[in-house]
C-alpha cells in the first residue's frame, strides 16, 4: 500500500479524531492508549454489553473475549493508528490521529442492533442524541467495520444525518461474496465501501464486489473458501490464513498472570476498512 511514500507526506495530525464504531476498546494497550478520546458505549441490551448494567453508558470498554467477541474493536482501531516508533508490536496507517471507541456490538458473536449503530453514528458525529451528553471531540472519520445482509433506512438515515455534518464514513463491503449493494452500511449511499484482497492483490475469496465497492484493502486471503473471516482466532506462528497483525490480548493464559496486550491476526472485510480509514485520516491533516 506504499504506506512509506505517503508518509514522506504525511504523517498525521491529534486534531484529526477517527472513530471506531465497534465492540469497544480493551483498555492499558499501550500501542492504543495514548491516542485515545473519550468514547462511549451505546449497547441497549444488558446481555450483550454484558458490563454489569442496563444502560448506554460513558465505559466502552471491550468486556468480551476471543471466543465472544475475538476483540475486534481494538484489532481494527490498531490498523488505523496504533502507535508508531515505540518499539511495540505495529504501526498505525496514521501515525498522530486521535482514536474514539464507541461500542455497537456486543459480546455474543459481535452482534449488535441498527437502532444502537444509527445513535452512535450521529453522536460520534456531533449530534445531540437524547439525553446523552455531547461528544467532546466530534469525530471527523467514522470507520465502520461491521454489517450485513439487507438494507437498512435506519442506518441510511444516520449516515446521511452524519454526512451533512462533514464527515467521511469507512464500511466495510461484507464477508458474503455477494454484491455489496445488497448489504448495510456497505451497499447504503455516502460511505466509501471497502472489498478486502489477499497478500497477492487479488480480490479475497469472501469479500463482496460489484460496483458499490470503492476500494479495495488488505484483509487477508483463506485457504478454503468456507472458512467465516473475521472470526479466526489470532496465529502468531506465521502458519495459514495469511492474516492482518494489529492490536490484541492474549486469552491463552490465566487472567491472573495475563499480559494487559499483544498482537494477532484476523481476516474480513472489516481488517481492509480501517487501512482506508486511517488514509482518509491522513488526508484530512494535510486538507481539513
């Protein structure tokens, strides 16, 4: 992706926020807590949040696990801006953006509902949603790593509620090999929708395509074609499926002695939209 070339030009700006609409954020990950803002959880379900409440809160923590969630927020924000030259595991597309977790989905299987995702995009955005005190520093790219089958008039509205206000929103196109126009937000109007090809370039065997996909990103190629992306649990041994390394924590040990971080590999759609997201911040600092 040349990421060395655009950096000669850019290398990012803290005034450039990116919001990362997702499972939330694992806390104390030192290649993520430096560039963090306050966030805010948005979950309506209490078995989904599964944070001991029943109500949208300002804690959007990830309290989830590889087998619950596989930490996907924290995964994605890495790619857009986990820190850089701190000797730590990897770096950001965007070396100085602020990163702002908002927690949409939840901790059985990453499931979440339009109603929950449509308030996050217009709060992240800037608007007064309820009650609900207002964001402190508006988002100015949403990355949207989720979604699926139908449409969906509810996040259609959001978005282009979210839109009016000048920001750019990032969606991943799907995991489905189906046209993208028939999935939310991937196939809705105004985001740029992002396919997912393998390490040779090639289109990945589960992204969707067709003419509603902008660009495409690294996401990870599968040995078979079956295989569900997204929920591959992170390989650090260089084997098969050629994953995306970023920001995660190991639950291989007891929670006592476990390290607060490390490093693995997913594979989706949703790992090829936060390259797009952190380029699109990028640009942002050179032309607000």
């Amino acid at each position: 992706i040349r990421m060395e070339q655009a950096w000669e030009l850019a290398q990012g700006s803290p005034s450039v926020v990116v919001a990362v609409l997702d499972t939330g954020i694992v806390n104390n990950h030192p290649d993520l807590a430096p560039r963090l803002v306050a966030g805010y959880d948005f979950l309506s379900e209490s078995l989904s949040a599964d944070d001991g409440d029943t109500t949208r809160d300002a804690d959007p923590s990830d309290t989830g696990t590889v087998d619950s969630s596989r930490l996907h927020g924290m995964h994605v924000a890495g790619t857009i801006g986990a820190v850089a030259n701190n000797r730590l595991g990897v770096a950001g597309i965007d070396q100085n953006c602020r990163l702002m977790p908002v927690r949409v989905l939840g901790v059985n299987g990453g499931d979440g509902i339009d109603s929950d995702i449509a308030d996050a995009v217009r709060w992240a955005s800037g608007a007064q949603v309820g009650g609900l005190p207002r964001v402190q520093t508006p988002a100015h790219v949403l990355n949207l790593s989720l979604g699926g089958p139908g449409i969906s008039f509810t996040l259609q509205r959001a978005i282009d509620d979210a839109l009016s206000r000048g920001v750019t929103i990032v969606a991943a196109a799907g995991n489905g090999a189906a046209d993208a126009a028939t999935y939310s937000p991937g196939g809705l109007d105004g985001v740029i929708a992002v396919g997912a090809v393998d390490r040779a370039g090639a289109r990945a065997s589960y992204s969707n395509f067709g003419s509603r996909v902008d660009l495409l990103a690294p996401g990870g190629g599968l040995p078979d074609v079956g295989e569900a992306p997204d929920m591959q649990p992170p390989d650090l041994t260089g084997g098969s499926p050629e994953g995306i390394l970023s920001t995660y924590r190991d639950e291989g040990i007891p929670e006592a002695t476990r390290a607060p971080f490390t490093y693995g590999e997913l594979i989706g759609t949703s790992q090829a939209a936060p390259h797009v997201s952190g380029a699109v911040a990028l640009v942002k600092s050179l032309l607000p």
